[in-house]
C-alpha cells in the first residue's frame, strides 16, 4: 500500500515522517518500530521504509505480512528486486569471494524457501522511489541505494561532490536512502543526504541498538532526528542459531559488530565498535527554492 498522496512536510503542526530501512526478515525489531509509531500516534501515510524489507533473519515472510498489514510506504531494495523477479541471488553489489558474498548466499536461500507468489508480487510492485514535500515546496527523493543504482553503497566518508552531483542530477533538493545500514545526516550547499539506518541489523557500534529517523519541519527548515531503537534481540538472534543461518549475523544482533567489514570504506571500519550516539540536525536548505 503506497501512501497518496506522497508524504509532506508542510506545517510544523504535521506529525513527524518516520523513516526507516532494512527490517532485514527480523520481526522483533519490526514489531518494535510499529510499537514505536503507535505510541507517537503515526498513520501509515507517515511511515517510510528505504527497502529490503527481507534479509539476514528468521523470519522473512511474517516480517513481509506484517509490513504490508501496517500500510506504510515501501521503497524496493535490491532484495525485494532479486525475490520479487527470481533472481539467482541477493543483487547486494557484495564483491565477488568476500565473506558478505559468501554469508548471503545462505540466508538468500532461506527466505527464497519461504516466500509466497503473493510477497513476491507485492515486492514488484514497489516504487523504485518516492518524491517527498518539505517545507512547502522543496522535492525529496526517497530511493534506496543511490537514484541510478539500487545497490550502491553511499557512506559518510563518501566525498560530498560525488553526493551532491546525484542529487542534482535527479533535480532534488536531497536524497534519503538505504542499503548501507549507517545512519548519518549530511548537509551542504542547500543540500541534504540522509540514510536513516536499519533496524534489522545494528549499526556496527558495539551495541545491540537498531536505527531510524524521525523528520519534522522546523521553522523553514527540516528537523532530522536519528534515533536508536531497543527490542527483543535475543529472541532473534536465537531463531536465526535454530534455523542454522549464517552464525555471524546472529552474534551480530547480540555484540553490534557486523561479522565482516567487506563494504566499509577505512573511516567506518575504523568506527567499529565505537557506539554512535542520536543526534539532531536542521536542514535549513529546505526552504530554499530549486
């Protein structure tokens, strides 16, 4: 169920936009996220997830089942692309031989073994992204991994001119995405990139903590708020040990340490196992004109 019409940050009275990605088959933090958005009394029409909605966990047609009953919008991830069209596997952009290609492998044909026609069909049917309204008039593109590739990894460290070129060469104002798992909020030149996170997967901080955001208008800006998420993750990480997927993903959800490093540039690798602390930032270029 897509949301219409699109999401909008008109008026400091709206109720916050949560925006969220990788639920990553982990039902537990799914549940907690809805909980979350119940008691800050969000419809669906306020909910975003950045994609890949199924993963690494046990559980990746009950998270499907309980993503599509909540009515939220859902931007396709490489996953929904690759169960969604039948793909041999995940389509993560993992190098060739490294330890996350091998890893995915196996957790892609659990959650191959598990998915109905209809979970598919609903994947394809997933908007590869969402245009968004701040303050009034500014264009937000919601994508997942880049807007010209949907597996792209985008990092903090990545260089600000190889960002700002994507956003204006779509003719936004900012991009908010996926796919990495690392939440951070960047800002310059009138310009935003956020990636708000996951809430399947800790952050590689050391800490059992999950991911999301909570954006809101302030004044003629945008107020980001990156906040961590606390759920069952013992529960999880118990049924990924009893349905014999990949050993490292379930220490993951205990330690905070992802069990390789393949895909982090030197800056967030070196970051591993320093916890990373909620922050909030304004986007005073929303109220800028294109």
């Amino acid at each position: 169920m897509i949301a219409d019409p699109p999401p909008a940050l008109n008026d400091p009275d709206d109720p916050p936009l949560l925006v969220f990605g990788g639920p990553y088959s982990n039902l537990e933090a799914t549940r907690a996220l809805l909980a979350l958005a119940g008691r800050l009394n969000l419809p669906p029409g306020r909910m975003i997830c950045t994609g890949d909605v199924v993963a690494y966990g046990p559980d990746p047609a009950e998270t499907v089942a309980l993503i599509r009953q909540a009515g939220m919008t859902v931007i396709l991830g490489n996953c929904e692309e690759a169960f969604g069209w039948s793909q041999p596997n995940c389509g993560c952009g993992f190098a060739d031989g490294t330890a996350c290609d091998r890893l995915s492998s196996a957790w892609y044909a659990y959650a191959d073994g598990r998915l109905a026609a209809e979970d598919r069909a609903w994947m394809r049917a997933l908007p590869r992204q969402l245009d968004i309204r701040v303050a009034g008039h500014r264009r937000v593109t919601v994508v997942h991994g880049a807007p010209r590739h949907i597996n792209r990894f985008v990092f903090a460290s990545d260089p600000w001119a190889d960002k700002a070129a994507a956003i204006r060469a779509i003719g936004s104002a900012g991009i908010i995405a996926g796919h990495s798992g690392l939440p951070f909020t960047q800002t310059a030149d009138g310009l935003l990139w956020h990636n708000a996170g996951a809430i399947g997967l800790p952050a590689n901080d050391g800490t059992p903590r999950v991911w999301y955001s909570l954006l809101s208008r302030q004044g003629d800006g945008i107020r980001i708020r990156l906040r961590a998420l606390d759920y069952d993750f013992a529960t999880t990480a118990r049924k990924m040990r009893a349905a014999g997927l990949p050993r490292g993903y379930a220490d993951a959800l205990e330690t905070g340490l992802w069990p390789s490093l393949d895909i982090l540039p030197p800056p967030e690798a070196a970051a591993t196992g320093h916890p990373l602390v909620e922050r909030d930032e304004v986007w005073t270029g929303a109220a800028r004109e294109t």
